[in-house]
C-alpha cells in the first residue's frame, strides 16, 4: 500500500487452508485503563476501506476493522480473524471458501453474517474509487454467500488470494450503515476490530477503546489507544523529545534515527530490517514529457541512490536497484545491472535517439509532511539537472491532494512510499507495474502482466522466483518507475511501554493492541 511497514520474510508459502483460534478482547484493571499515545506522520485518507489504499489509513483499519484473515507477529502465512476456517477448493486456485465465525457483533449489536462479508467485498469492486484497493482485488470475479459460508470465484488461478483476503481491502463492514454505490462519509466507523473508534479529527487524532466484543485472533489485553497525526517529522520529534507521546513511529526526522540506540536505557528502541520500499514513479502516458521509455532510460542513469541514501537519509535506508526488495523471493538488482554507474554520456545519447529537446522539462510531485520528502526531491532535481539534461518543477503537496494529483495523470513524476500489503512478492508485481494498477502511471506492458499472471499459479511461491527475476528485467529497461531505496524499521517507546516490537513486522497489520504498560 502506498506510504508516506522488522523481519523480512524469505520463504512464503500459501495455506491450503487454515484452521481456528479465538481471542476475546476484555479491557483490564489498573494502568490497562490509561491511554497509551501513538505518534506518526502517516495520514488517513478515509474512514471507508473502499476509499483509501495507504499505509495511514490501513494502519487504523487494522484496528477498528477485521478481515476473514490476518496475521500473526512474523507470520509468514495467513490465519483466521473473522473466518473459523478458510480454504481453496480443489487444485485449481479458483475457489476459495471461509466460515464465518460464530456471534460476530458490529457496535450496533447486530450480528455479522456471510452477506456482511460479501457486501463488502463487491462494493470495494463496485465503488472502485481512485484512492481505494479496487485493484488489488483484480482476480476476484464473484463472491457468494450461503448461511455463514462465503466463497470467492477468481478469473485466474491466483495462490496469493488469501493474502489479499488479509489486508485493509478485506476489512468487513456492516451492510446496514455503508451505502453500496458510494463512500461513506463523516467520522463513524461501523467494524468488529480489536478496538473501536469513539473520536476522530481529521489529520489531527483518532481515539480508540478496546472493544469488548472482539472475537478473533488479536492477543492482549488492549490498552485505550489516542493515535496522533503530525504533519511532518520535525514535528513528531518535537512531541516525542516534550514527552507528549508516549510511542513514536512513522517517521522520524533521518537525523534523530540515525542516533537512536537499542542500549538507551530510558527509551525502547526497535530496530529491524523491512520490506519496505519508495520509488520515483514517472507517467508513461502520451501527454506527458516522459513518455519515450529512453527518455525515462536517460533518467536511470542519472540517478545516485547511494548519495540520496547517505546525505538526505544519513545512512537510515539501503539503496534499492530493483522492484521486490532484498530479502523477499524473487529479489534481483536489475537496475543495477543494467545501470551501474551514472552516467551523463549515456543519458544524452538516449535523449539525442529519442529526438527530444534538452533539458527536458517536467513536474515532480511529493507528499509534504511524509517524511524527508523535500528534501529528497531537492536532491533528486540537483541530480538530474546537474547533467544538463533535464529541468525539474518540484512541486510539494498535502496528502490527499498529492494521490489524486497523480491518480489523474496530472503529475509526470512522483516519488511515493510503498508498505508491503501482505509478506509476498506479488504486492510488488500487479499493484506497482501492472496495467490498471494502483500507482496510476498509465504503464502497461503485455509482457509484464503475463508475468504477474504467471507468478500466481504457484502454491509454492518459492517456484515463482523465476518468472519475478524476468518481471524486474522488464521493468528495468520500460523504466515505469525507479526504485530508490528500502527502509529499516524503527518504533520509539518510553521505557514503560512495552510491545512496540509487534507493532508492525512488513505484514502489514499495525498491532495497537500488543502495546502495553509495563
């Protein structure tokens, strides 16, 4: 999901199907009752699961929500939330089938049911908002539902359904309060998550309380959770040093993180590998000054990620040359390879076959706020008009505005986090390079889609390294995108919160309710 998540996963393999296990969720005594403070500089885009596909909005919903799936702290497979039991039908990869567990209860006091879980599966289809998952459902032809049994009908064999069924896209909403046709809106949330949301502020907090009726596979007792939303780093750091948080994650200032030490003795500090990635995505479409694959060629070969990693970040990311980064199946240095070095001479080549004016001029967005991102784009437009080729607009804007700017095409370059949707390398395949995929960049390659086609036949994902390692050839030399870099992962705790080590682990589940008083 798109990014403003500390163990990375190597080996992924797909349930044939899962089995039960319940948690209740019971508020305790004693310090329990005292609200534990959460920073971040993630935003929340929506309130409804169908109408936001980030790593802000996923976080909350992780909380308030469930899916039929989740998964557990460094789990590698998915096991059953709101399902007693979830499995394919047959060796086909086409069918899948859960049970819907027993006494479900929305806040409203009514009980789950199989038609909830369907209704909510086919509205984000129907809705198909340009901000929503939509896409990441692309397999997904029909669901039904009979009794407490819910089936899903694919279009293609797809052995990474299950994982998807795990994410914010599967979040189960009451049918009786989100219209069908259309977002919901105001700052209601109607779910059966480990917490339920009692205040909402728009970029500004989200008040949770542990939900009584929880049934699912959530462990903990749950403190009362007050999430913080800061506009930008320097601000997080400035609530965290004052003590007005209590827990601080995404993102802090790269100077601070750089400091930090897991042997401080009066703060917690995690740090850990992640999967994580940002990319510098750049409009393929034929209205935009990018359009030539070897005008976006000539940019690869600008461009110096291990200065960008080392200057602007101080040494808090790795430089990534490929689309799945290290330690996921399938991983490869394809841009490397194919650009090793920077290289002037060899851009201007490319822009001389290309037949185009230099310097080429084009805009390039950010989100304000989400992270270091001016001061990356500061560095990224030095690198590309220090060759004098190529003359860079750099455009900040808030959030919002920054996705819907870039879903309409109005932007010709953009750099954006990515915040794995689920531990497989598929989340960086359809949703990234794919045709209709969710970054919007109009690229669309028969070739590329026939592999991400191909890589869901397999059960055991190991076996599609292959067809992954030809994927991020291909990306490299249409150059839709161009990786950056990859993050580690850092949670910063006062020294009486524990649990912060759950908090998030590249599975894309953002754990509030691990977090406690110690």
């Amino acid at each position: 999901m798109r990014s403003v998540r500390m163990r990375i996963l190597a080996t992924l393999l797909v349930l044939a199907a899962v089995g039960v296990g319940g948690w209740q969720m019971m508020p305790s005594s004693g310090s329990k009752n005292k609200t534990i403070t959460v920073g971040t500089t993630d935003a929340v885009t929506a309130l409804d699961p169908a109408g936001a596909y980030d790593a802000g909005s996923w976080a909350l919903y992780s909380n308030v929500f469930q899916s039929l799936l989740t998964f557990a702290p460094g789990g590698a497979q998915p096991v059953p939330d709101a399902a007693r039991s979830c499995a394919f039908v047959g060796s086909g990869l086409k069918t899948y089938r859960c049970v819907l567990r027993d006494g479900l209860k929305f806040p409203s006091g009514r009980t789950m049911t199989a038609e909830d879980v369907k209704y909510s599966f086919d509205r984000v289809k129907r809705i198909n908002s340009d901000l929503g998952p939509a896409s990441l459902l692309s397999t997904l032809g029909s669901v039904s539902a009979d009794g407490a049994t819910v089936t899903f009908r694919l279009s293609s064999p797809d052995a990474t359904f299950p994982f998807k069924v795990a994410t914010g896209a599967g979040s189960i909403v009451d049918r009786e309060k989100y219209p069908a046709k259309a977002l919901r809106t105001g700052s209601r949330v109607d779910g059966t998550g480990p917490y339920r949301l009692t205040s909402y502020t728009t970029n500004k907090r989200a008040v949770l309380e542990p939900n009584p009726k929880y049934q699912g596979d959530a462990k903990g007792d749950g403190s009362p959770v007050e999430l913080r939303y800061y506009s930008d780093s320097d601000h997080l750091d400035s609530a965290w040093r004052t003590e007005q948080i209590d827990v601080a994650t995404r993102t802090l200032p790269p100077g601070v993180l750089s400091t930090l030490s897991a042997s401080d003795p009066h703060r917690r500090v995690t740090e850990s590998e992640s999967s994580d990635t940002r990319n510098l995505y750049l409009n393929t479409r034929a209205t935009s000054p990018l359009h030539d694959a070897r005008v976006r060629r000539a940019m690869a070969w600008l461009i110096d990620r291990e200065r960008l990693a080392a200057t602007v970040y101080e040494g808090t990311v790795d430089p990534l040359y490929s689309l799945i980064p290290t330690g996921i199946t399938g991983h490869t240095t394809s841009f490397f390879d194919d650009y090793p070095t920077q290289s002037a001479t060899k851009a201007r080549q490319l822009l001389t076959e290309a037949g185009v004016s230099v310097p080429v001029r084009f805009t390039f967005g950010y989100g304000r706020g989400r992270g270091s991102g001016a001061e990356e784009a500061a560095e990224l437009k030095r690198q590309l008009e220090s060759s004098g080729l190529f003359k860079v607009d750099v455009r900040g804007y808030e959030w919002t505005d920054f996705q819907k700017r870039w879903a309409a095409g109005k932007l010709d370059a953009y750099a954006v986090g990515w915040v794995a949707d689920f531990p497989d390398p598929d989340t960086f395949g359809g949703s990234l390079v794919g045709t209709g995929g969710s970054m919007n960049t109009g690229y669309s390659s028969k070739a590329v889609d026939s592999l991400i086609v191909g890589t869901r036949q397999y059960a055991d994902r190991s076996a599609a390294a292959k067809d992954f390692s030809e994927l991020q050839a291909d990306v490299a030399v249409d150059v839709p995108l161009i990786p950056l870099w990859q993050s580690k992962e850092y949670v910063v705790s006062s020294e009486d919160v524990g649990g912060g080590q759950y908090l998030e682990d590249g599975t894309g589940v953002f754990r509030l309710w691990r977090l406690d008083w110690i």
